[in-house]
C-alpha cells in the first residue's frame, strides 16, 4: 500500500468518532486533520456494542428500504455509502454517510473503517471493480478479523455452490451459454467466498424487479398509455425492491449463525405476463396516489405492446436482450417459498408493491414515476465491455 494512500486513509479514519449506545446524530465522514488520534476499530465496533453496517448502494430501490428497517433496529449504526446522496440517506434514518466508489479505491479504506456487517448492492456494470473490492477485502488484515457478515444482493441462474448450473449450457437454446448477466451474478457472490468470507456471506437472489421492465416505457405511458416489451406471454414472478429489502435485514437481524454460507430465491408472490401487468399498472393508475405521483398517467387504461426481440436487442445491447431471453422462456416463472421461510409472511404481489408505501415512504407507484432505478437509456449498451471482464 503507497504511502499517499496510508496517509489518506488515517486522515479518514480520524473523523469516525466511536458509536454510541441508541439513535446517534448523523454524521458525514470527510478528510480533516483532528488533534486527537483516531479510534481503532476493535474500539469503533465493540466499545458500545453497536454493529457498524456499510450499505453499497445505500440510495437504490432496495438499499433505501434497507436503511428505513435496518437503522430502526437496536444494535445496529447504518452506514450509508454514497457518492452525492448523503442528505437523502440521512433522511431515511442512516447513522452516518460515507463517500464510497467502486471506481476509486482511495474511498474503500476510509468507508470500511470498522464495519462489522456489509450490505453489498451494486450496478452489473461494475461487477470488476466489485470483484476487486471483494478481493481487497480478504486481503485487507483489519477487515478481514473485524467483518462478520455480508449480505449480497444477486441473481438466482448460475450459481454453482448450490446449484450445479453449467455456464455453457443454456436452458433452453442449444449450442449457447447462460447469459452473461446471470454469470456475473453469481460471480458477485462467488468471489467473497474466494476472498475467505464463505462462512460470513449471505445471498439474497432476486427475480428480476418490478417496474424495472417499465422505467424506459414510462413517456410512452404518460402519453399514450402504452408499453412494449418483448416477453410476450410469458409469466414471470417479479419480484418487489421491499421484499428483497425485508429479506437481507431478516438475515442481519438474525445473523451469521443462521444465515452464514445461506441463499435465499425470493420472488413475487404471483407469476404475471405483460398483459398481467398492463391491467395491474391500470387498476393502479385509478387510485389517489396516482394523481398525486403520476398525474399525467393518472386514470389511463394501459395496453400492452408487444415488442421485436430484434428491436430490444437493438435499443439496450446484445447482453441485457439475452438475459431477457431467461424472462421469454419460463425460467423466471417460478414463485418460491423463501422469502416466507425468512420472514414469515408472503411476498407482495405487483398490485400490492405499486399501491403500499415502504418503509422509505413512498409507493412501488412512486418508485416507478421517479428516477429511481432509471439506468438504462435506449441507444446505449452499458454492457458492451462486460465480455473482456475475467474471474
């Protein structure tokens, strides 16, 4: 490690001050020189008895329901890892903000400064970095004896610890291998597993979400009422951002001693097609909440239309339309009983998402007509690099 990052890294750590025993005022660590030294982390960690939690991801449509439950619960100081949304993490109940960024490993020292527990949620584009993350991790000696859990957010579709999944085999076209996408979400979980935290993770695989289909659909909605989509009728079980949310602090709460080296599929509670969605997305357009988020769609029938897989490939690249091809041929189509077997009670239904507020506050409806989740624009293939990236 160079000595400019050595120096970096004290100047950061001396702004930690030590957790406190209840609800501590939020803070947002910066670099500036104090007199006093800086708490070590067995001191940050254990003095008050507090669980130092660092969400990657913190602002997302799942990492902002995760802070809302999580810094609710005793025991835990929420640290929210964010590059420019700090004021918004804090609202949402963190603890403390932290400035982290994948692509600059000069802010990873300073934001895992005496984390005990890591919520780890990041963009597919960055699976690299996150990688490198992972592996800088296991071999950073500190965070190695201090870290006791991960949840990572995934994908069910390649793994091969609990599942024997083939990456050449697809699983429904000869001579192709799983998409890309789905290896590298495997790949997110697999290498803190290969960086010595096997015992400690803990993976929370998601279908793919709701609204996520709709986020590039949303003009044609207001304007005309419609949506395309390739999938045809073919019926997924899309999954709520709450739920997955509810599931990764179920397992934080309860811990590594039940949930270390577990993996969990949690799904919607039903499986629905596009025209399944599109009556849905109509009864929910009907209610007030509705007029107050998205009064230009408010009252619409909507219809769907059925879109090329050609033209989609066209719009979005060649991999995210063979992930697709998974949400085409039923491979998606499954419920699952985990998310019950987690927490209790079944996972919400896409009507149930899009109509109830959160534990952030706002409705799946809001979350829709936001620019939440909005990360793919239509000309741009975000992926078209991702086929150089190794293990």
């Amino acid at each position: 490690m160079s000595a400019a990052f050595t120096s970096l890294t004290r100047l950061a750590t001396s702004r930690l001050a030590a957790p406190r025993l209840g609800r501590a005022a939020p803070s947002t660590h910066a670099f500036r020189r104090v007199s006093r030294p800086a708490p070590s982390r067995a001191m940050s960690a254990s003095a008050s008895g507090e669980k130092i939690v660092l969400l990657t991801g913190s602002t997302g449509r799942v990492g902002k329901e995760v802070i809302a439950r999580l810094s609710k619960v005793p025991g835990f100081r929420v640290r929210a890892a964010t590059r420019d949304k700090a004021e918004y993490a804090t609202s949402l109940g963190a603890h403390e903000t932290v400035v982290f960024d994948l692509e600059d490993p000069k802010t990873w020292g300073p934001a895992m400064d005496g984390v005990t527990h890591l919520f780890s949620s990041t963009q597919d584009k960055y699976i690299a970095q996150h990688m490198a993350f992972a592996k800088w991790c296991g071999e950073t000696p500190s965070i190695k004896t201090t870290l006791e859990h991960i949840v990572r957010i995934s994908c069910f579709g390649a793994d091969t610890n609990t599942n024997a999944y083939d990456a050449d085999v697809h699983v429904s076209r000869a001579g192709a291998g799983i998409p890309l996408m789905l290896q590298h979400y495997w790949w997110s979980e697999e290498c803190f597993a290969d960086a010595g935290f096997g015992k400690i993770l803990t993976g929370v695989r998601g279908n793919f979400y709701m609204n996520h289909l709709l986020k590039n659909e949303l003009e044609s909605i207001k304007r005309d009422g419609t949506f395309a989509s390739p999938l045809g009728d073919c019926k997924n079980a899309f999954v709520a951002c709450n739920d997955m949310a509810e599931a990764a602090v179920t397992c934080f709460r309860e811990g590594p001693e039940r949930h270390g080296d577990k993996f969990y599929d949690v799904c919607g509670a039903q499986s629905t097609s596009m025209s399944d969605v599109a009556a849905i997305l109509t009864k929910a357009l009907a209610t007030e909440d509705a007029k107050a988020v998205a009064p230009d769609a408010f009252g619409k029938t909507i219809a769907y239309v059925p879109q090329d897989p050609a033209q989609f490939e066209a719009d979005f690249g060649a991999t995210r339309a063979e992930f697709f091809e998974y949400l085409r041929n039923g491979f998606y189509s499954r419920c699952s009983p985990d998310f019950y077997n987690l927490t209790g009670k079944r996972p919400l239904t896409y009507y149930e998402y899009l109509t109830t507020k959160g534990a952030a506050g706002d409705t799946g409806l809001a979350e829709l007509f936001s620019a939440q989740g909005a990360i793919f624009t239509k000309g741009v293939d975000q992926f078209k690099d991702l086929k150089d990236v190794k293990k």
